[in-house]
C-alpha cells in the first residue's frame, strides 16, 4: 500500500469516526439504562470499508466519543471494546466475500452486518450483567436487537453508496493491494 493510500485511510478513518459520532448522537431513543440510535450503521460500514483494524478503530473511537459527549461515561470503554470489535467482525467476514468474489457483494454487507450485530447485542448483554444485573440485561436485549436491525439495513443501503466515492472505493480496493472490480 503506498503512502498516499496509508494517509487517505487515515483520514477516511477520522471522518468515518466523526460520521460514527454523529450518527450515534443525532437520534436517541431512551432505554432502561442506554439508548437506540442509528450509528451501527456507521459501524457496519466502517468495518465493510475500511476493513477490520481501521474501520475497528473508527468504529470504536467514534461510538465512544459520542458516549463521552452524550454523558453515558460509564459505557464509554465497553462502548469502545464493544464497537471496535463489531467492527472489526463485519471487516474480516466482508473481506472474505471480498477475496471470494473480487467485487462488491451486498450479501457479503448483510452477513457483516448480522456478525457485527450479535457481537454489540451479547457485548452488552455481558457488560449489563457485570453492570446492573441479568435482570436489566436481559431488559436491554431487544431494544439491542431493533438498533442492530435498523443499523444493518441502513449499512446495506449506505455502504453501495459510499463505495461510488472514488476515493473510498480506492481504500478498500486497495485494502489488499490489489485491484479488483466494484461491479454490484
């Protein structure tokens, strides 16, 4: 990977940490202890785009900030250990679609998607039981659940999207130094 492409994805993985944030913020539906919000789709695409070390990174500073700014700081390190990881599921089992069939596969977004969900829902499953008890995390499994489906169905549409962007395109075609075809 040459230099140029090193520092677009470093700076892709700023904006998709700050689009994270954002996205995390901008709708909050209060829960028992948290809140549903739509920034899981920013962390299935950054998994899918930036693949599974930075869009990691991305996913999980930009999910912590925003529970940092929102004053949910309890929740910030397992926020950011929960995110980096779903993150980074949704970037290894999209890059498998990716090697296998050398272009973009939404079906690839969706099982990326549906990875990086049950690694958030059973993440704070085990956070709620060390935090509040089994009873409030069993509580907090289906609000978990409707916050992954919303963010795995507007990942599927964004993601296709955002892969037009010559330069996002040309970051995750040249995740594996080599260039491939972006036919959908």
């Amino acid at each position: 990977m040459n230099t140029q492409n090193k520092t677009m994805r470093i700076v892709l993985a700023g904006l998709f940490a700050a689009l994270t944030c954002v996205a995390t913020m901008i709708i909050r539906i209060p829960t028992f202890k948290g809140y549903v919000h739509i920034g899981d789709c920013m962390v299935i695409a950054s998994g899918v785009i930036l693949g599974p070390v930075a869009g990691g990174l991305a996913a999980g500073i930009g999910s912590m900030l925003a529970d940092l700014l929102g004053g949910y700081y309890i929740f910030s390190v397992a926020t950011f250990v929960i995110k980096f990881a779903a993150a980074f599921g949704a970037g290894v089992v999209f890059s498998a679609f990716w090697r296998v069939f050398k272009k973009y596969s939404l079906p690839g977004t969706v099982l990326a998607g549906v990875a990086s969900e049950v690694i958030v829902v059973l993440g704070y499953f085990v956070f709620e039981i060390f935090y509040e008890g089994f009873a409030a995390a069993v509580v907090e499994i289906l609000p978990n659940c409707v916050q992954g489906v919303t963010g795995l169905v507007l990942a599927a549409e964004l993601t296709p999207v955002l892969l037009q962007i010559p330069t996002v395109r040309d970051v995750r075609v040249n995740l594996k130094m080599k260039k491939t075809t972006l036919n959908s």
